[in-house]
C-alpha cells in the first residue's frame, strides 16, 4: 500500500464526540497514511452550547494552533467571519502549501472552503473529493430556502461541478439531495456510508452492570434510552408520550434520555410522564464524551430515535442493542440492512406497539441486536470504510496525474 497524504478539511472538529470527520481521519492514520484535518479554532454552535456541550468541551472558542490526537495532526485555523454553521477559515490555502496533500476530502459541499478549495487543489496538484451529509428534512423552506439553493446551484456547476473527483454522500438520501438539490452531476456521485469506531463501541456487560450501578438503574429493569441533541427535530417528546402508558402498566420499565433540552421543551418532554405519575423512573443524564457513551448504551435494553437521527444509531446496534428509528429514506435503508427497525414517523402509536412487542419477550430483543451486531461488523466498521474511502482517493490521485483509473 502506498503511503499518501491525506488531508481532512472541515468547518468544525472535536475529536472526543466520534463524529465522521475525525472517525475516518483516525482510520486513514491508522491504516498508516499521513493525515491532517484542516479547521476552524471552535466546536459547533450547536444550540445551547453553554448547557450541552461546555461542561466537558469547555469554551466554544479555542484559538488557533496546532495538536496531534490519534495520529492525527489537526491545524486549528481562525475566522474570518462565521455566519451560523459557515465559518471562513483565514489561511486555508498556505496551510494546505505547507502540508503538500496528495488527495483532500472536504466534509461538506457548500461551506466556504468547499468553494475555495477547487482552486486550491488545481495549484498544488492535489486530487479533491468531497462528502455530503444534508438530507431533504434538514433543507431550508420558503423563499430563503428557494434562493439559497438556486445561489448554491450556480456556484457549484461553476465551481465544483469538474473540480471534484467524487462527491460521497453517506446515505443514499444525501446522494438524492446532492443531485437533485445541489445539481451535482449523478455520474460523480457515490455512497460511502458513515461507520462506527468499533474500537470503542461494543457489547460490555460488565460496562451494563456498572453503569446502571452508577445512575441508579436496576439490574432487572427494562431500561429504553434515547441519546443526543434533545431538539424538537430530535423528537423525543414523541418518546416520552409513547413511553407513558407503557410505564404505567409496568413498574420495571425505565426510559432515560441523554443530552440537553432546552428548558421550555423539556417541560414538554417531561409532562406525560408526569400526568401518567412515572416521573420517577424517568432520568436526564447531561450529554456526555464518546467514551462515556458506551456505557449508556450497554446499560440500555432499547435505543430509540424518533426524530431525526444519524451516527449514534449504529453505535447503538455495534453495542448489539434493538434501535427503532423513524421510516426516513436513510431509516429504511439501514432497516434493509439489518441494523434498526423502522417505525411510521410521528405516529405515537407504531412507535408505542413496537416498543411493546420488544420489551415483552427479550429473545425478540436480543435476536435483534445480534443481527445489528452483524451488520455492523460486516458493513458498517470503519476499517471498512476507511478502506473503501482510501480506494476512492487512490483513483481521484491517478485522475488527476492522468493515469487511467481501472474499474
């Protein structure tokens, strides 16, 4: 295997929440290439970042700089100007020059340095592909909406559109949308889907036994977790209302929800559990570091997802869980994979059903999560998929010097 350059660049990174970008970069080091992520010097504006993520990330804001995590050399770059989840990084171009990248992936395909690194790339005879994870669901409406996609139109058929080697959208909802929303050209457009760092998610019992010690959870209960942002996208709100009679009819079921809401919203997460009185076995664990996560999901005996969800479902079924997700294009393909169940989105009472039939015979579970084990490990690990993004980035190397790329 030839040894390449490889450099990641996207608008925001933290190591320690096991999100694609730095998963992938961590493989591709692994898999003994030399890897840099090029980003801004912040973490994500998500909502209430003060409640949600400061407690253990700290400060929003880090500052420029440079540090090496997981063989990962990641360069810190500040902002020009940051409008919403848009960043424009100061200095992308000479950074890119000192590193000498024989191939860059660029997580995104309409912030700031994706436009800017076509260009880029052309001056240092560096290959360049690109990943989508945008989905219709997540697509701005309206009039804004309609202007914003037609602006995003032109300037990807002018800037990108002959630029990029492959654009790799990591379901096939996100290749729909890069074609049909961003009018890239379908004959460029690939599936590479996300995976799981199977380092660290895995069945523990031992990891179950201990946490449910730590927060309180019996060890014969019937523990439903829904981990994340808790945003009305989220929808855990639906959750709690499916929950309700379930916990009221049976006193060993317990439902825990880990993350943030805001507090307006969590009134309304918490109030049919209140009116059903089970308000006590109800528990708010604040979001939590990857290595943490892994525990909630060995304590859990269902994971749900009845909003939109992505990354910690298959974290959740490498942990050999049952997930239930709702029957979005990206739940049924993962459902045709093996690795969730889907229910009709929004409607409390599938979501109710399902949740019945597994926690009343618990072969049903595990017979379940054994088959989302399987399907992790035989198509989802990022091993796997390091690899088969290590291919891509061979052939776009062997395009752009002109050698023909065999299929």
């Amino acid at each position: 295997m030839e040894k390449l350059t490889i450099v990641h660049v996207a608008d925001y990174v933290m190591p320690g929440m096991g999100y694609q970008e730095f998963a992938l970069a961590k493989w591709n080091a692994r898999h003994g290439h030399e890897v840099h992520m090029v980003t801004s010097d912040r973490y994500t504006p998500v909502p209430h970042y003060e409640q949600a993520w400061e407690p253990f990330l700290g400060h929003r804001v880090i500052g420029p700089g440079l540090e090496q995590v997981e063989g990962v050399t990641i360069h810190r770059l500040p902002c020009r100007l940051e409008l919403k989840r848009r960043p424009w990084l100061a200095g992308l171009s000479d950074e890119l020059k000192g590193i000498r990248p024989d191939v860059v992936l660029c997580h995104g395909t309409a912030s700031p340095s994706a436009f800017a690194l076509p260009s880029i790339c052309r001056r240092l005879g560096a290959a360049l592909i690109m990943d989508n994870h945008e989905t219709f669901g997540s697509a701005r409406r309206g009039l804004s909406g309609l202007v914003y996609r037609t602006a995003l139109r032109a300037l990807s058929r002018r800037l990108l559109n002959r630029s990029v080697y492959r654009f790799l959208g990591v379901s096939p909802e996100c290749c729909d949308f890069m074609v049909q929303r961003q009018g890239l050209p379908s004959e460029k457009v690939e599936r590479l889907d996300l995976g799981v760092d199977t380092d660290i998610f895995r069945p523990d019992d031992l990891a179950r036994q201990a946490a449910r010690a730590e927060y309180g959870l019996p060890l014969d209960a019937s523990v439903v977790v829904q981990t994340g942002k808790l945003t009305l996208e989220k929808s855990p709100h639906l959750l709690a209302r499916a929950m309700a009679p379930i916990m009221r009819d049976d006193p060993k079921v317990w439902l825990v929800f880990v993350g943030a809401a805001p507090a307006e919203y969590a009134r309304e997460i918490v109030e049919p559990l209140a009116k059903a009185a089970v308000d006590d076995r109800l528990l708010f664990i604040p979001l939590v570091p990857v290595s943490k996560l892994v525990e909630i999901f060995n304590l859990a005996d269902i994971c749900v997802y009845p909003g939109e969800s992505s990354l910690s479902c298959l974290e959740a079924a490498a942990c050999g869980k049952p997930v239930i997700v709702t029957d979005s294009p990206a739940g049924r393909s993962r459902a045709a994979a093996g690795l969730v169940q889907c229910y009709q989105t929004g409607n409390v009472s599938d979501l109710r059903q399902q949740l019945q039939q597994f926690l009343a015979d618990r072969d049903t579970r595990e017979n379940m999560g054994e088959r989302a084990l399987a399907s992790v490990l035989n198509n989802f690990f990022y091993d796997l998929v390091a690899s088969r993004a290590e291919a891509i980035m061979n052939d776009a190397i062997a395009a752009e010097h002109g050698v023909p790329v065999s299929k």
